[in-house]
C-alpha cells in the first residue's frame, strides 16, 4: 500500500513549515484530496509580536499541481507519493516587473537551480544563460516566455506545462505574461520512471490509458517509446527519400540494399518493441 | 619435485610476481600459494605500467621476479617493463611464463634481453626448484623445465618436467590481497580441474599439457572444492564464482559425476542459497540431464565453446561435433533458464564464401531471438596449436613481431575480413565494446540472488535489446558478403562496404542508448554491481 507523504513546505527552497509531516495510507487509484489553510502563521521567536506569515502558492497532490488551497486533488499511484502544500513567505516576491521562473522538478517535488527559458520575445527582456527572471519593462509587448524541453538537473524529465502562479496564459511551451506585469511561474518539469516517488497521472507515458493488466512498467514504456520514436525518425527515411529524389536511371542497384539493409535495421527496432510488448501480455 | 623441508641453512627467497588480474589470476595465486607452502615469500602485483612493479621491487629486494605472459602480442610491453626495472636497479632474477613462453622460448628470450629464464608449462615446482636454488647457491641452469641463455646467447632448454598427476597437493590460491568485501556483489575465480581431454585444433591447451606430461583433465576432489567454496562464500562472502576449468564437463561419465559430486555436495552444505556459479563447457556436454544437477546447485550462467555453425568448419577445428549439437544446446540452456555466451569463429584460415554464409544463418538460428550476444570473430593461429602448425606446412605461416598471421584461401574474404573488423569493432572487438555490454547485461538479467531477485521484464528488455542488436549485426554481414561475393575485386573501403560500415555504426549508437537504458533499469532493480562479471 503506497504512502502518501503530507507536508508543509517554503517556496523555493523546500525548507519544511510547521509540524506537518506525516505518511498517510493510501490506496493505489484512488482518488487523494487534501485541505490546506491559504494563511499559514508559525510563532517568530525573534519577534513574538508578529509571527511568521505564509501565502499558499501551490499544491503538489501524487503529481497533480494545483492552486486552490482547500482542493488539493490528485490520484494515488501505486508508489509512495507526496502531498506538498508549497507556501512563500509574505513579503518575499515584491521585485519589481519581472516575471520570475522556476524548474520544479514534480516527480521529485522540488525545485531545481536551472533555468526552464529557452527564449524570450522580445528578447531584451531576458539576458540569457541560466537567468530565471524575465524583465516586464525592457523590449515592448508581450513576453513570450517559451520553455526549455529539458533541465539538467531534472535527469530524464521534460517539460510538461507552465503553471503561472499570478498573471499570465499557457500555450505549450509558450507562457504569455502582458507588458508591465509581474508574476511567478513554475515550469513543469515530469519524467517517466524516478526509481522513487512516481506520480501516476501526469507521467505523460500513462496518458494514452492502461493497456491491459499486464500494462507494462512505465520504464518499458518509456523505452518503447524511445525505440519507436528514433525508428520513426531514422535517416532510413532520409536514404530512402534521397534515392528517390534521384533520376530513375541513376538509381543503381547497390543504392535500394542500401535503404533495404537500412530498413531492415529498423525493423529489428521495431520487432524488439513487438518482443517487448509480447512479454509483458504474457505476463513475464 | 622438490619438497624438501626449511633447513637453518636456507633463507626463504623473496618472489615478486607480475601478472594481470582482471579476475583473480588464480594461475599466479597457486604459484604463490605453493611457494609459501614450502617456506617462500610471494608478492603479487598487477601487471600495466613499470611503476608499481619498480616499487614493489625496491620494497622487497626480490630474489626472483616472475612475469605471467598471457597473450603473445603483448610482448613488448612485458620488454619494456622489464627493461625499466632493470634500469631503476632491480637486480633479481628475471623470469616468465605462460603458453607462449613454454613454447617459444628461444624467441622469448631473444625478445627480451633481460630475460634470465623462461619457466616452462605448469610452474609450481620449476619456479620452487629456480627460488630455492637461487637462494641455496645452487646452479639454477640444471632446474628441470626452464630455458635459458647460453653464454653464446642461444637458448638452451633443460629437461622437460613432470607435471604432478594430483592437484590435491597444491594448497589453495592465495586471495589474501583480494578486496572481496569492497565489491558490491563478490566474484571468485575458482579452479576444479587443470586440463582438457579434446584435441581442438585451434586451441593450445592441450599441447601445453601435453608439455607437462599431464595429459586429458586432472580434476581435485570434490570435497576439498566445495571446501573452498564454502570458505570464499562463508568467509570471504563471495556470491560469484567464476569456473576457470577449460571444460567443467570434459571427461565422460566420470567428469559428470565428479560435477554432480561437487554439486550435491554445494547443496547438502546449503551453499546453493546463496552462492551462483558461471561453468565453460562444450555443446555436446550441455545437455539437460548434466545440467540440471548443477542449475539446483546454483549453476546460471555458461561459457559455450560453439567456434562455428558450419560442418566444414567443425572437421578443420577438429571439434568432432556437427552443427545441430549446438542448437540442441542452445535449448538445453533456454529450457533451463541459464545465461549462456560462446566463442564462435566466423572465419578460419580455411573459410569459404559459403561457409561463412552457413555460419551466419547459424548464428540467426542460434540466437537471433536475442537470448544472448552474438559473438564472432577471426582465428588466430595461437603457437602449439594443430591449426598454427598446419598453415606453417601449407606455407601460410607469416609471422611478424612474434605475431603469426594468414591470409584466406579466397582473397575476397580477405576483404570481407578487413571490412568486417572495421564495421564491427566498436561492437566485438573494442574495449569496453557492444557486444561485452549485451553479454554481461544477459549475465545480469539471469542472477538470481537472494538481495537482487532476478527480474523477468528487466530480462526480456535485454533480450529484446541484444536481438534487435543481433540481427542487425547478422543482415549487415550478409550483406557485406554478397558484396564481395558478387564483385570481382572487392576493397575493404568500397562505397557499398563503407554504407554498411556507416549503417551499423549508426545502429550500434542506437544500441548503446538503449544500453544505458538498461543499466539505469538495472540499478533500479538494485542490480548494480554485478554487471560484467561474465565476460
């Protein structure tokens, strides 16, 4: 029965909050959903007076990122998961007009030190390398934030979706904050096997629905994915296309083994995807 | 054999031994071991570059240094070595042995001008006569089984040796120095026998033995092996052992109880639990009956001398076996659940174009479906061998650096060859190649241990995997051998030959990716650790 961890915890940087923390059983399927308070006060020992105050920004429920307080929803996976409250101290985020982002790593509930921005339009408003914070005011018009397909940090994840904790609109990769504005923004960033903590799901293999009882293993999904994607884009079909291209009297006999050898790889590719595939309906 | 007690008169010599150690060298670890037995001391060090042998030197002031040469290619590097301990002072006797050495010395020593001797075929009692007369005064030139040079500078042999008919004498390897406890599954060498009772014509065992007047398989008795087995399990906490025997099974009906003997044995003391074992055996002993005894008692994985799938080949390696042999036992070992690699030949110096072909349509039946690695390479006329002596007779004998080569009956194959050694080099030949990935990871998804239960979809990604990596190998060779085949003078860099080339290296990519799919799987399946441990 997999266990679902519940904590408090500051953002970005992890530290937990308060005295929650506790394993909660769960059931594998079933649906988890968790309250939490939108303000969060600790005692200050520095300053009895005025207590520590946190915001509620975000919940991380078995995988799920959401942002309504008191419906913290996700789906328990047959793994140990988590269910993080995520809140930021107030007073802490008041830096003018940017945009500032972050690479939250969900499989491993954290956020990680790369930058998610791939590019930025206008481009004056971003200064490259592993900045995180994307300027309001330089350049003129929107900002179109297009996220980084992976981190270096978050091994084996892609980026999922933007998750704009303020203002701003998703598109794909692309998040869109208006002119002036400021805001926060995780990109979310999921891989298919952690070896750990495994949400089920938003683990983009899963989405296509289990095949049967025997569903494979998300990392035999992921392999098998990867051995059909780099088939499907296998310079075979560039050999193959290029022969064609060619004067039909220049085609010579040694160019069609070419693409019939190259071909012919690609399908043992494929006939191990099949064999793997065949195992796991069999039940090994 | 000279067994003669300490006296006061006589010292204990001092003896350095060189010597490779990817698994335990247990061929200078019973050297050290006899030496100790009879009152020497015996060091032992890794064979690479001169430092750490120059410094074991200078600490112990060695009376003897012994190197084990184990491939002739090598050498010159052994030269090297040699010749910067002597420069940094080393002023011990020099000595080295090994299947190259014991039959050509005179070439050895020629090779090697620091050499003092060359030690002979087994070395126990010749290296305990050579340290007990270098350290008594006695004149070493009359230790039976050595070569020497003269004064003249030509070598001289003395008389040959009698190898000891029991191995029960030999005290047991010395492993003092090895870490097992610093690895994270442990794997032991471990020898059962000495010896081979076939007459394989590429392979120099037998003569060597022959050397030593120690014809056929001499086996120990059981119980002191499993007595051995149960102290690197119990106290040395191996959970691997690695059957260095030439043919576990080799010997007839006797060798099979002897196997039987060791493995009821193994199971009555409860090693079975927790201890698994890698055997080399040949096709026509890897049968389920011989077997089975041994899967119970912890058998997983076996070394297959296949050599090659076509029956012309078969009669010239002289492996008295057809090629149906194989694929029987190929099945035996499905049926059993045992990993299994082989050694296979694809080419021999008496190849055809249609040979080679048969031999890969062998290899597709024989494992096309991936269960294990497809290995394949070249023979190489090792000396003492019946193969080498028989291309010096047809006159095809080159030799050029004391490496000896050959060129095919059919020049076309002497393209193919080229070209193949070229395509398939990152895949069977390099270090740390393809190939040597696929068979450990096979070793790998078979052990089956208490801690690292065995995984049956980590095993058929593997098997998946190293199939779809077989079969590509497979069409890209046929295709290179229609080339040939079809053109008058093909050239090991002709476009279509360069295409295939480009083609399997793009593959072989693609199989390394999915390689390291693999381990990251079989970390996750806790099976860190024990990766190549079969090769």
């Amino acid at each position: 029965m997999p266990n679902i961890h519940r904590t408090n915890r500051q953002f970005p940087d992890g530290a937990q909050i308060g005295a929650t923390d506790e394993n909660i059983p769960g059931t594998a399927g079933s649906p988890a959903t968790f309250s939490t308070d939108v303000d969060f006060f600790l005692p200050n020992p520095g300053d009895p007076a005025h207590p520590l105050h946190y915001r509620f920004l975000f919940w991380n429920v078995c995988g799920t990122i959401g942002n309504d307080a008191h419906h913290g929803n996700g789906t328990v996976p047959s793994t140990d998961t988590v269910a993080t409250a995520w809140y930021v101290p107030v007073g802490v985020g008041d830096g003018g007009a940017a945009i500032a982002t972050f690479a939250f790593w969900v499989e491993h509930d954290r956020v990680v030190p790369d930058t998610p921005i791939q590019s930025v339009n206008p481009a004056a408003a971003w200064a490259g390398g592993n900045n995180t914070v994307v300027s309001s005011t330089a350049g003129s018009g929107p900002r179109m934030i297009t996220a980084k397909n992976s981190v270096p940090t978050a091994t084996n994840a892609t980026f999922d979706h933007w998750f704009p904790l303020g203002a701003g609109s998703a598109s794909a990769a692309v998040l869109t904050v208006a002119e002036g504005g400021s805001t926060w923004a995780l990109a979310l960033y999921q891989h298919h096997d952690s070896g750990g903590f495994r949400p089920g799901k938003n683990d983009p293999t899963t989405k296509p629905g289990p095949i049967s009882k025997f569903d494979p293993s998300p990392i035999d999904r992921t392999r098998l994915i990867d051995i059909l994607t780099k088939a499907q884009t296998h310079p075979a079909a560039d050999r193959l296309t290029q022969v064609l291209k060619k004067e039909q009297s220049s085609i010579s006999a040694d160019d069609l083994r070419g693409v019939a050898v190259e071909l012919k790889a690609n399908i043992n590719r494929l006939q191990s995807a099949v064999e793997l595939i065949n195992a796991k309906l069999e039940g090994k | 054999m000279s067994d003669r007690p300490m006296t006061e008169s006589r010292r204990a010599a001092r003896v350095l031994l060189v010597a490779f150690e990817d698994q335990d060298n247990l061929g200078v670890r019973y050297l050290a071991s006899f030496l100790r037995k009879h009152g020497h001391q015996a060091t032992i060090v890794a064979f690479g570059n001169a430092a750490p042998v120059i410094e074991a030197a200078a600490r112990i002031d060695p009376d003897i240094i012994g190197f084990s040469l184990i491939f002739q290619y090598m050498v010159p590097e052994f030269r090297d070595v040699i010749a910067e301990l002597r420069a940094a002072g080393a002023r011990g006797h020099v000595t080295i042995g090994g299947h190259y050495a014991s039959f050509e010395p005179a070439a050895l020593l020629a090779a090697i001008p620091d050499l003092d001797s060359v030690v002979r075929f087994e070395g126990e009692e010749t290296l305990l006569d050579l340290a007990t007369a270098l350290v008594t005064g006695a004149d070493w030139h009359s230790v039976p089984g050595i070569a020497f040079r003269e004064d003249g500078g030509k070598a001289a042999l003395t008389a040959p040796r009698q190898g000891t008919k029991t191995l029960d004498d030999y005290p047991w390897p010395d492993r003092d120095d090895i870490r097992y406890e610093e690895q994270e599954t442990p794997v032991a060498s471990i020898l059962g026998s000495r010896g081979c009772p076939w007459k394989c014509s590429f392979c120099s065992i037998i003569t060597f033995y022959d050397g030593n007047g120690t014809k056929g398989r001499r086996r120990r008795d059981p119980i002191d092996v499993v007595d051995e087995m149960e102290h690197l399990h119990r106290d040395r906490g191996v959970e691997i052992l690695l059957w260095q025997d030439d043919d576990f099974l080799g010997g007839g009906r006797d060798a099979i109880r002897w196997a039987h003997t060791v493995a009821s044995e193994s199971i009555k003391r409860g090693l079975h639990h927790s201890l698994r074992w890698k055997i080399s055996c040949r096709s026509d002993e890897a049968k389920l009956s011989s077997l089975a005894p041994l899967v119970d008692a912890g058998l997983t994985h076996v070394y297959l001398g296949v050599e090659s799938g076509d029956a012309n080949d078969l009669r010239d390696l002289n492996k008295l076996l057809l090629p149906d042999v194989h694929l029987r036992a190929g099945e035996a070992l499905r049926e059993l659940g045992l990993s299994f690699d082989f050694g296979f030949m694809l080419l021999q110096p008496w190849s055809t174009l249609q040979s080679v072909r048969n031999n890969i349509n062998f290899l597709r039946r024989f494992v096309g479906d991936g269960y294990t690695g497809a290995t394949f390479c070249r023979m190489l006329p090792y000396v003492g061998t019946a193969a080498e002596k028989r291309l010096r007779d047809e006159g095809r004998l080159f030799e050029h650096d004391l490496r000896a080569d050959y060129l095919f009956l059919d020049p076309k194959l002497d393209a193919f060859y080229t070209w193949m050694l070229d395509t398939f080099a990152c895949r069977n030949f390099d270090s740390g190649n393809t190939l040597s990935w696929l068979c450990s990871l096979t070793f790998d998804s078979h052990l089956d241990l208490p801690h690292r239960p065995a995984s049956p979809s980590f095993r058929a990604a593997v098997q998946a995997v190293t199939g779809a990596n077989n079969r590509t190998a497979f069409d890209i060779l046929e295709s290179g051998l229609d080339y040939v085949e079809r053109t008058a003078e093909p050239g090991p860099d002709d476009d279509f030959l360069r295409m295939l080339t480009e083609i399997y290296h793009d593959h072989d990519a693609r199989t390394r990716s999915d390689i390291e799919s693999l381990r990251e799987m079989a970390e996750g399946n806790s099976h860190r650790g024990t990766l190549a441990c079969a090769s």
